[in-house]
C-alpha cells in the first residue's frame, strides 16, 4: 500500500495473484478503497444480491422454485447490461423505472443515505472496516 514508485508494479503483481482473475487494477488512495471496497463492493453490492436472494427463496416458497430461480438469473445479463449501459439504446420499460424508482426510496431514501454522505461513509467503514483509514 505504501513504498516507492518503482515497486508499484510488483506491488500490482503479488494484487492481482492474490485477487485472481483481476483484469483491471486502479491506483486509488486509502480514503478511496475504504469506501470502493467496503462500502461499494460490499455493503452496496452485498445488500442489493442480498435482497435478490431473499426475494427469490420467498417465491420459492410459495411454491414454484424454479421460476423464482429462473426468472432472476435469466433476466440478470440483460438488466445488468442496462443499467451499466452495455447495450446503445436499451433501456427499462416506464413501468420498470417506475417500480425501481419506488423500491430506491424504501432502500436508500431520496439523496442516497449512507451511501452518498461522505461523513456517514467514512463511519460505515470505520464501523466495518477498523483497519481502514479513511481520514
């Protein structure tokens, strides 16, 4: 995390071994990856498939498993190719951004909650992450 620039590139080395297969790397500052790798990767990203999850045993158990499972793992690529704007012109259907838009409110209320506060970021990763310093 620290040291000379010319050990930089063995520094990326022995990362991307250990996080194998990392394709990408970025140089970032420790305020960054405090906030990218805890509270973006994890907290975000943990909380969203989480609630995918969750959604998808309930329907599971009000009896057709299959489909709950189906359903989400078939539709993923696509949504996932939208909303990170993978594919020109695609987009959600009015009645898809209005229910996202709804469930937004009930999951990070209307400026974002924890996750667009620099203060309540820094504490989130604190809280999660002791070792992080963000300063």
């Amino acid at each position: 995390m620290q040291g000379p620039e010319e050990a930089y590139a063995l520094g990326e080395a022995i990362a991307r071994a250990i996080y194998a297969p990392v394709d990408t790397s970025h140089r970032c500052t420790a305020e960054q990856m405090a906030i990218l790798e805890p509270v973006l990767s994890e907290t975000v990203l943990g909380t969203c498939l989480t609630i995918v999850r969750e959604a998808m045993d309930e329907r599971s158990r009000w009896g057709w498993p299959e489909a709950a499972r189906g359903f989400p793992a078939g539709t993923s690529e696509g949504r996932t190719g939208i909303v990170f704007q993978l594919f020109e012109g695609a987009t959600f259907s009015d009645g898809a951004l209005k229910a996202i838009a709804e469930a937004k409110k009930s999951c990070s209320g209307p400026t974002g909650g924890v996750f667009s506060n620099r203060r309540q970021l820094r504490k989130h990763s604190q809280d999660h992450c002791p070792a992080c310093l963000m300063r």
